[in-house]
C-alpha cells in the first residue's frame, strides 16, 4: 500500500469519513451544469455550498468565427448556453464569460487564472480533469450526478482508493519531441486500460525540466490511459507559474510553505513504479481508434486492430508518414495553450498550408498573447485559419465538428470513432507533427524542419 | 454506533432478465452516446440516442435484433466505458431500459457514474464475460439472475450455472441500503464538512 506520496496527503487531509471526501474547487462548464447537477439542486431546493470556491466557463458548443461565440449551432445549443448562464447567476458562481478577456476551455484558463493550486481536491464534469494534477493537486473527472453532490454537500464519495504508479520519465528529449509525444508513447506502452484504477506520479528527469504547460499536457492525457488522476509534485517550476495570478493567493509564501509540505516524500512508497526511457522517442501519431493504438512516425502500422484499420481506411504494414489529412486542428484544452502555439508557429513561419488548418487558442488570454507576439500574422500568412477560443473540432459538439468523414492530423485528445464528426478520421500528434504535417498536406516529421 | 442507514425504496438486491451481447474490448462513451447528442439540459429519453451512431450503420447491430428486445442486462468487453466522463452513457442504458451490465472491467469515471446513478455494474472473469455473451446468443431468451447480495450471476442455458461477481464494497452496500442516490446523504453533515476545511491551510488562504 502506497505511503507519504502527494496523493496519500491529500487524500489523508480531505477525507471526512468513510469514503465520503472534501472538495476544494469545483470548475464548471455548459454541457455538464445543468443536468442532474444544477437541475437536481433547484428541483430540491438545496443552495451550492461554498460558491467562492466555484468557476465556470462556457467552451463546448462555441462559435470560433466570433469573439463572443455567437452564433450557436442550433435552438438547443441556445438554451444549454441560457441555461448556463442562469445557473452561474442564481447560484453565485464565478463566471468567465466568452468575449470577457478570461473565457476559453475550462483546463486552459481556471490554470492560467491561477484558480488551480497544489494539494486541491478538484471537480469537473469532464474526464480531463486530471489536467490540473500539473500543480500537484487531486482532479477527479466526474459525471453530471456527482458534480451535483459537490455544488450542493462540497463532498463526493470515492467508489473505492486509488493505488498509486510512479513513472519515471527518463533521459533526455530530442529536439521536435514534446510532451504530447511523451504521453502519447506513455499509454501506447502501458496500455488504454493499464491506469485503471491508478492515480500516476509522473516524475523523472524529463518531468523535472518540463514546463508548466507542457506538464499540463500530461497530466490532460492521463486519462486516455485509464489514470483518473494523474499529477506531478509541485516545485519551483510550478511556484513560478502561479505566482502573480489573478487568482493566486495573496499571502503567497505562506501558500508555498504549505504547498512543499503536499509533494510526496523522499521515502514515499509507491504500490508500482515503471521507468520510460525517452532518449530516442520519435514524435508519435496515433493510427487507430484506441488511445493506445500510437507508433512512432518511422513505424509502420501494426496489424493488431482490423476493425480499426477497416474504419480509418489504413493498411498494416504502411507508413504512417506521407499519409494525406483533408484538415490540420491545432488547439484543445491538450495543445491550445502559448507555448503550444509558438511550436506550431516556429514549422509554419514563412511557409504555406496545403490543407485546411485550424488554429483554436485554448483561451482568450492565449489568444491575447499570441497575437501580442506576433503568432496570428504567422498563421494567417501560411494561409491558416486563426479563431477565437473553444473545444471546437476536439469533439462533435461545435459548429467546426468535421461532416464529410474527412482525415484529421489533429492535436486534441481522442482517436475515436466518430469523436471529430461522424466518421472523422483522426490522427493525434503534438503541435509540432500537426504543424508539419499542415505544410505537407500529409503525415510529416516536424524534425526535418527544426 | 450509528445506525445503518437505509432508504427502502430504492434498495436494488437483484435483477433478473434477459441480456444483449455486445462484446469488444475499449467501448467507449463516445460510441455510447455520441457528442453532437449532449447539447440537451436534461437526461430525460436519452435512450433513443444509446449506440445511435453504430446502431445506423451496422443493420446486424445487437441493439437493432428484435431477438434482444426487452433486455434489462447488457455485456460488454475489457475497459467498458473508457473516455469521456459524460453522464449521458449510464442514463442512455437507464432509459433504454438496461439496469445492469456486466463487463470484464470498467473505467474508473464510467463505473462512479453507474454507481451514482443506480446502474448495477458488476464485473467477472473476462473469459466468463466472453462465454456469457456467446451463450446469450445462442439461448436470446435465456435469463440471467445477478445477485448483488450472494455476489452471484445465474443463468441456465442447459444445465445451471452460478459465476462469482465483483463490484466495489461500497458500491455494492449503497445499492444493498438504497444509499446510491446519495446527495441528501452528503448533505447531512455540514458540521464535519465545515470541521475539516477548517483544518485544510488553502481554504484559509487570502
């Protein structure tokens, strides 16, 4: 059984009894506020505890073409927008609105605004909560149902404690691999159920020399490999970044005190440990429709999976480079943040796109900063598209979901079936391959121009 | 000692029923309910959208054979219910008139959604999960018995049939009491809510 890691502590300081736990941030976004959480508040009649320490966004169902994401798609796109809208006002929460300077995806900008801190129980109705384990704290993704236990009692219950895996990321990357790469090569070698019932430590040296938004890119991923949590011990790197936040906190060192007591100890024990070497990744796309169905871009495509061969319309024993994409995706709450985005511009400077290319800032403040140095005029003079913030083409849920089953080189989350519009065909890689691969209009290395 | 909580009307001990298989490995909530269909502010009659998008492209789909109508179990493969956190999944099985499934094992967020929205979710041996399913499509109207109580799934196709269940402790005590829908609960203690943020150093931060 697993001892003094972070997880443990927070564990420990957050269970009020039995298996029944204490939150400490609950983040909120359109498409899981209402039903059987906000709905279920009001048809009971039950206040949401502790709104101070609740935060929402609107991002799903945006219109990336509009500052304030308007026009929706459909009537009911309106109403799960009202509705939203109605919730954050009856019920006291915080709200980042689109066209107010802090909106965007939810992952993006509650890290960005400084909400997220280390040793925080936190809760979302989304999978991807994981993502703010970056900063060392607890992100459970949740349903609908149990995002209304925490908006109306601050507590869920656990179905039953976490074992916890350290992984150490060891060597060195080269250049043009990234952190998407390296989560990517994470689930394809540990398999798409392999965190099933784990919370992962991601450490090693690698993790140590990371980045705060490359950090959140892994722990973003970690749920694709069946890790309902994933986190990495907060440092100095992580002190850094929250520093100066609108929502840091004020009295700061007295935080940081705190925070460096929550990272898991020296002599922490661990109920596994595996150790990657990453010295000689190469940058990784996915050829299938299971998180773990990725190879290295020299790799040929294995013949493991006929159904998902037959539906992506590859042939084992291909190459997955040189492979044509109808349509290039840049963004996500995985790869929309700045430094995302100065990759991408650093392969696209001076060249031109061959294909449709989407570039979606994770937020306004992204988009803001980005502009500030001059990315937009980078993309737009490749012949790329450059939107206001969303989900956009992560999922069908927004007006820039895919209709004609075309291919995606894509930098979000999710290679499954139907995940980017019916029959959409999705490759994931990092910013650098998306970015590559938008200049050749097919599967490329970014290496070759780096 | 406090008592055991017990709320009698929504005790569920045991289902009986008929099943469809649906074998393969990685299903995810995405192939569940697909995401252009969660743009609705309520779970009411999410059944008409349970595998739509499968379901209209493969006639010979499980959910589309008359000889599976009327089924309240549901088998599945290895990591059933991977991806997405979306509710939607559990309440589209609710709707459709699934009250159990039985898998070689679930994603974590899946499993907390059935368990919180009163779906049993029992695992078993992935190579009885494997037989099970086979069996149910040679016998479609055999049923099968899940015993939350016994920790049992019965079913007799030609002789009889008894497989050990798995299910989470506590998931398979608030299904035993009735406590699953547990908000109510979690509000009763506000004092040892308030008790232990008092406790935590962030909550107290400026």
């Amino acid at each position: 059984m697993s001892k003094n890691t972070l997880f443990d502590k927070v564990n420990d300081i957050h269970i009020i009894k039995g298996n029944q736990i204490l939150i400490g941030r609950k983040v909120i976004h359109e498409v899981t506020s209402n039903p059987a959480s906000c709905e279920r508040l009001r048809d009971e009649k039950y206040e949401l505890r502790c709104p101070e320490t609740a935060f929402a966004v609107m991002d799903h169902i945006l219109n990336t073409k509009s500052p304030d994401g308007k026009p929706f798609k459909d009537a009911d796109d309106e109403l799960m927008a009202k509705t939203l809208e109605e919730n954050v006002r009856d019920f006291g929460i915080t709200y980042f609105a689109p066209g107010s300077g802090k909106g965007g995806i939810c992952h993006v900008v509650f890290p960005e605004q400084g909400i997220i801190w280390p040793g925080m129980t936190v809760i979302c109705g989304d999978s991807h909560t994981s993502t703010y384990g970056a900063f060392g704290a607890i992100g459970f993704g949740v349903g609908s149902t149990q995002l209304g236990h925490a908006l109306g009692s601050q507590t869920i219950y656990l179905d039953e404690k976490l074992k916890i895996r350290r992984i150490n990321f060891n060597g060195k990357l080269q250049k043009g691999v990234d952190a998407k790469d390296v989560i990517m090569y994470a689930i394809r070698s540990l398999g798409a159920k392999g965190g099933n019932g784990l919370a992962h430590e991601y450490g090693g040296e690698v993790i140590d020399n990371m980045g705060m938004e490359k950090r959140l890119t892994m722990c973003n991923m970690g749920i694709e490999g069946g890790a309902r949590v994933a986190y990495i011990n907060p440092d100095k790197i992580t002190f850094d970044y929250l520093r100066g936040r609108n929502y840091a906190p004020k009295d700061f060192e007295k935080a940081v005190e705190f925070w460096k007591t929550i990272a898991s100890d020296k002599n922490a024990v661990y109920d596994d440990v595996k150790d990657l070497d990453v010295s000689n990744l190469e940058p990784m796309v996915s050829w299938g429709t299971a998180s773990d169905e990725s190879i290295g871009i020299n790799e040929k495509i294995p013949n493991t999976n006929k159904d998902a061969l037959d539906y992506m319309r590859i042939n084992a024993g291909d190459s997955i480079k040189g492979t044509p994409v109808d349509v290039v995706f840049i963004g996500s709450c995985t790869n929309g943040r700045l430094s995302d985005l100065e990759n991408a511009a650093y392969i696209m400077k001076g060249r031109k796109v061959k294909v449709r290319t989407l570039i979606v800032p994770g937020s306004e403040l992204v988009k803001y900063e980005a502009e500030k140095i001059g990315l937009d005029k980078i993309f737009k003079e490749a012949g790329a598209e450059w939107r206001y913030p969303g989900c956009s083409m992560c999922l069908s849920m927004s007006p820039d979901t895919l209709m004609n089953k075309e291919r995606t080189g894509s930098t979000s989350n999710r290679n499954f079936k139907n995940r980017q519009g019916k029959g959409a065909k999705t490759h994931l890689m990092s910013p650098y391959t998306a970015a590559a691969t938008a200049i050749e209009g097919k599967i490329a290395d970014p290496r070759e121009y780096l | 000692m406090t008592e055991k909580l017990i709320i009698p009307e929504k005790i569920i001990k045991c289902i009986r029923g008929r099943a469809i298989p649906k074998p393969g490995n990685n299903q995810n909530t995405d192939d569940m309910v697909y995401g252009g269909q969660l743009n609705l502010i309520s779970f009411k009659g999410y059944g008409k959208y349970l595998y739509a998008e499968e379901r209209k492209n493969n006639p010979n789909h499980p959910l589309n054979d008359p000889k599976y109508s009327g089924a309240k179990i549901l088998i599945g493969g290895e990591n059933f219910g991977c991806g997405s956190s979306r509710e939607h999944a559990p309440q589209a099985f609710l709707d459709y008139g699934i009250k159990a499934l039985i898998a070689a094992d679930y994603a974590g967020i899946f499993q907390s959604n059935c368990a919180a929205t009163g779906l049993i979710a029992v695992t078993m041996e992935k190579d009885y999960v494997k037989d099970l399913a086979n069996i149910v499509k040679e016998n479609p109207s055999m049923e099968i018995e899940i015993d939350l109580e016994k920790k049992l799934v019965s079913y007799k196709p030609h002789g009889a049939y008894q497989i050990g269940l798995d299910i989470p402790d506590n998931v398979r005590e608030s299904f035993l009491n009735g406590t699953w829908d547990a908000l109510g609960i979690l509000r009763s203690n506000p004092k040892e809510v308030k008790g232990a943020m008092d406790k935590i150093p962030y909550f107290k931060f400026k």
